[in-house]
C-alpha cells in the first residue's frame, strides 16, 4: 500500500518512507511485536534501543492511570508535580552524588537541544558571554532539532537543513574507532594521546576562551554503531576540558540508564560529566519522556547570575506527570527486579554468540559492543574494511529480509558508518529482562537473516 492508501484502508501519517507505510502492529507483549498481517516480530532492538523491559508490562499501565486518576496534566513552568520529583530523585541517586538537579523534557533531541542552552546560559550567567561555541565529535548522532542536528556530523541527514543550523559555532574532531584508526603500530595510550592532541589543537584554533563545552557519546549508538572509547580516553578529554574551564557534555540518551551495564555509561569510564542527557532507557517506550541532568558547578552558576535565577527554556509537557509516572514505574522495576546484572551477563552471552556465528564471515568486519547495545559492522572486503557501495542498501536489505517469513526478527539498521555516508551495520539491543533461551534465538535468526542476504560463512583458516 502506498502512503495514499487505497480505497479501504486510507494512510494519512507521512511515513518516513514517502513511498510505503511503515508494518501496522497491533499489538506487543514481553519481546514479540504483533502486525496487522498476523506476523510476530521478535523485538531485539525494542525500536532503537527504547523497550527496555519489554512491551505490555502491566505495572507501568497500573502506574499510568492511576497518575491519570489523580491528574492527567500540570504545566511545568506554574506547577510541580510528585511523578517529576520522585523520578528526578530516583535517577539522581544513580549518580552517586555527581549530578544534582534535573530537568524534564519530551525526547533525546530536546535533551541535547536544552543541554546546548543549558552551556550556553551557564556562562552567561558566570559573565563569560564570549563562550559561544561547542566541539562535537565526527560522524555521532546527537538528535534532529536545528541545534542538535549542528552537533550531528553526518551528511545524510544534516545536507538539506544546513543553511539553517549554528555551523558557525560548532566544530569537529575524530570520534575513536578502535576498528578503523588503530594498527599494530600504535598501541592504546598513544592512540588516546592522539585523539587527545586533536582535541587541544582544536581548543587552540578556535580560541578556549569562547568554548562552552564539549559534547560526545559516551559510548555510541545507531549512528556510528557502538563504538567504545579507548581507555583512559574520557578522563584525558576531561583534564582537557577542566584546563580551559570548558564543560563536558555527555549525551546518554541512547547508552545511558542502564543499557551497557550500569546505570550511566560513564560510571565505566572514570569521569563524571558537567551535564548528561538520557532519554531511551529512562521511559521504555511507555512514555515520551527525556531527562537533562547537571551537577553542583552548573547549579550554582545558574545560582549566581544576575538573570531571573531560572533555566531559560522549556516547553509545554515538560515534566508531564503521566510520562514521569510511567518513566517511574520502568526504573523501579529495573531496581526490583534487579535488571542491569541481567543486562551484563545476557549482553556476555550474545557477545559469544553473536562472535561464534559471525566472526568468520567474510562481509562481517566488526562485531563490537557492550552490555546489551551491540552492533555488527559490515564491509565488502573484510581484509581492507572496505565497505560496501551505498547503492547496495546492506543494512536496509538486512532489516527487511528479518521482517519477513520465515525469520520474524526486527534488527535496526544503520548506515554512515565510515564517513557518514557509506557503511552498513545493524543494531542489537533487547530489553534488560531478555533470557538466555530469547538470546540464543536472536543470534540464530539474525545470523540466518546475514546469511540470507550476504551469503554463507567460510570455514576460518587454520
């Protein structure tokens, strides 16, 4: 059916695909997604990375209304409301004392949008109103808003809007890609001292008196496809950032809140940031929901200026009460049920079996991940990384062979990911509870679905 419809069943959303709507679910419980054809999807993406404990859960729909039987709606900027501050705490206190104050919104890209201003404002308000610049990394996604798609390094979705966006204030430098950027020749340290030198010389060029901040994925998601930071690499980002007085600005939205581990991402990587912003795992998918976190510097800059001594932004469902009751009842179930342990010894598991079914494959070049956020990289030539011609749709291609008989599995596809316009890679990320048995299935199908698509495994030369 075309996005016209047809005679019995009209399609008036604009699907991303101009051309084809998008497969109606009707229905989805635990890690299974029911179409309209009858078909049942094994979810293991829960969209990209969002059903983090599964879909249908009847706590969080008890949770729901009874918030909606109390009150549906209260507007953020004139009213408070329990839902907010109680998940405000609850994720704060993940922090383990690093960050202290909250802010509510409605996605990921309104998070990195705020977390723009939130820098911004904050040196404004410390009278260093020359700080008006941010360094991002190449290639990472951070949201489709104008001021975080000007943070977002990646042609094929920035090409259209460019004349709109705040180029003039955001510069670049190399996200780390132990896959592409190392050899033999250069171990980890100087690898990290490289990339550290980057990041100086690009302080330098600009000039770090008009830096706010710098922005990066603490560990990276769909765009780029879970690339991992060496060692050692984010505290030598920080002491270059503390020595120009320059914020560190974390975006979680798609890695944080449990999905690699542990509650925050950076808790693995010894550095705590200035401002973090989470959105995927903090609702689930039960609500549309996004938090903007930022620790005692922050606060007391705000604190200090002579400004109206408030966050100048906002909008009209922040802190909306049924999203942050529904947001609350998927923390507290991560907490009950004890769901990030399950998330690492189920996320070791896929890493062997995804390893032990792939590694050998002559079009797979890289299988890399962490906890449950996992991506398989692929490349026409393995022994160059040569990746396949853009034309070729890999990563689409895969996705839509695993929507249909007799495979049933839903994998996110990724592309971009060399340069920001060639590279295929897919997406594996389940929801915290998935169970040995329902990873087992998803490394048999998706190595099926690979197979399909790219042909057979060849036996490893011994």
């Amino acid at each position: 059916m075309n996005q016209l419809g047809d005679a019995y069943s009209p399609n008036y959303i604009l699907h991303p695909n101009i051309h084809q709507a998008n497969p109606k679910v009707i229905s989805a419980r635990g890690n299974y997604i029911t179409l309209e054809s009858g078909q049942r999807i094994l979810d293991a993406t829960g969209g990209p990375a969002v059903a983090c404990i599964g879909h249908g859960n009847v706590q969080v729909r008890e949770a729901v209304t009874t918030q909606m039987d109390q009150f549906s709606f209260c507007h953020g900027l004139l009213y408070s409301n329990s839902a907010a501050e109680d998940l405000a705490r609850e994720v704060i206190d993940t922090t383990n004392g690093a960050m202290a104050k909250a802010t509510i919104m409605c996605s990921g890209s309104d998070a990195i949008e705020a977390a723009i201003k939130l820098a911004r404002q904050y040196f404004v308000e410390i009278k260093q109103p020359n700080r008006v610049r941010l360094i991002a990394r190449r290639r990472c996604f951070h949201g489709t808003t104008l001021g975080s798609l000007s943070l977002t390094d990646k042609a094929g979705v920035r090409r259209a809007f460019e004349p709109l966006l705040i180029a003039n204030h955001v510069s670049y430098v190399s996200t780390p890609n132990l896959y592409r950027e190392t050899d033999d020749s250069e171990n980890t340290k100087d690898y990290v001292q490289r990339l550290a030198k980057e990041l100086e010389d690009e302080f330098q060029r600009v000039g770090p008196h008009t830096v706010c901040g710098f922005v990066a994925e603490t560990f990276t998601g769909t765009s780029s496809g879970c690339l991992a930071a060496p060692p050692g690499y984010f505290p030598t980002m920080r002491s270059i950032c503390d020595k120009y007085s320059a914020l560190l600005i974390l975006d979680e939205v798609i890695c944080g809140m449990g999905r690699t581990g542990t509650h925050h991402a950076w808790q693995q990587e010894g550095v705590t940031p200035d401002i973090q912003a989470v959105a995927k795992g903090l609702g689930g998918g039960y609500a549309a929901i996004a938090m903007l976190l930022m620790n005692q510097r922050i606060v007391d800059g705000l604190d200090s200026g002579a400004g109206p001594m408030a966050f100048n932004h906002g909008h009209t469902y922040d802190s909306h009460p049924v999203a942050c009751a529904a947001a609350l009842e998927v923390q507290n179930i991560i907490k009950r049920d004890n769901l990030i342990p399950n998330v690492v010894a189920m996320g070791k598991r896929l890493e062997m079996g995804l390893k032990a079914a792939l590694s050998h494959h002559p079009h797979v070049g890289d299988i890399r991940g962490r906890g449950l956020l996992w991506a398989i990289e692929f490349v026409k030539d393995k022994d160059t990384k040569e990746p396949f011609p853009v034309t070729a749709g890999v990563a689409r291609s895969i996705r839509r062979t695993g929507m249909q008989e007799p495979h049933n599995i839903s994998l996110y596809p990724g592309s971009g990911t060399v340069d920001g316009i060639a590279g295929d890679h897919v997406l594996i990320a389940p929801a915290y509870n998935i169970t040995a048995e329902e990873i087992d299935q998803i490394v048999s199908l998706a190595t099926n679905v690979i197979q399909t698509v790219l042909g057979h495994d060849r036996a490893p030369e011994m």
